[in-house]
C-alpha cells in the first residue's frame, strides 16, 4: 500500500480531534464574562422562580412518548422499503415475507399498548 493513504488518513484523524477542542478554546477566549446574579438563575425572563422545579408527571405521559418515538423510527424504516417496493417484489418473495413479520410484530406491539391501556391520554 501507498504510505501516502495513511498520511491523509492521520491529518484527518487530527483535524477531526482538534476541531472540537480549538473551537471550544477559541470562545472561551472571546466571550465576555459577566457574573450577574441575574444570569445564575434558573430563568433570565426576569421574574423569580417560585416552588419547587422538580414537579412529578404521570409515568403514561414517557410511556406514551416512548411508543412514540418507537414506531416513528419504524415508519423510518418502511420508508425506503415502500419506495423500492417494485424491484423489491420482483426480486422474489423474501422482502415482501421480510416486512410482513416486521409489520406484523409492529401490529402485535400495538395491540400490547392497546390492552395495557398505555395509549389513553390521562
């Protein structure tokens, strides 16, 4: 192999280190540093915070917000599989068999929420 590969594999590996750590030293440098009472606290909307900050929150709202995100990732990955479906089909049966289980153990997903009656918004 061409040493010179591995010269520009190394000046990458550098730069891409060093970017981070030069840019956060960088804006310490030129930042202004101003210590108000104001800038400390927990909202700078000017008025003070009353209470406690830690407010307890029904367990079905990160429930609700976790089946969420996991069937969005999943619509993430239908995606590409609906755009290519055609070719998909025509190449034989094993993506079609393939995302049929997926969609089936997402339905079956879906129904275990269902029945736990995790999806009602309380």
């Amino acid at each position: 192999m061409d040493s010179r590969i591995w010269i520009d594999v190394l000046v990458f590996l550098i730069a891409g280190a060093s970017f981070p750590m030069v840019n956060v030293a960088v804006s310490r440098l030129l930042r202004r540093d101003w210590r108000e009472p104001s800038k400390l606290t927990t909202y700078e909307t000017g008025i003070r915070p009353y209470g406690d900050a830690r407010v307890r929150y029904s367990i079905h709202y990160y429930i609700f917000a976790l089946i969420f995100l996991v069937f969005d990732v999943e619509v993430v990955f239908l995606y590409p599989w609906a755009v290519r479906f055609r070719e998909l089909v025509q190449a034989g049966p094993f993506a079609f068999i393939e995302m049929a289980l997926f969609i089936v153990m997402l339905g079956v997903g879906l129904i275990y929420a269902w029945k736990k009656k995790v999806l009602r918004w309380v």
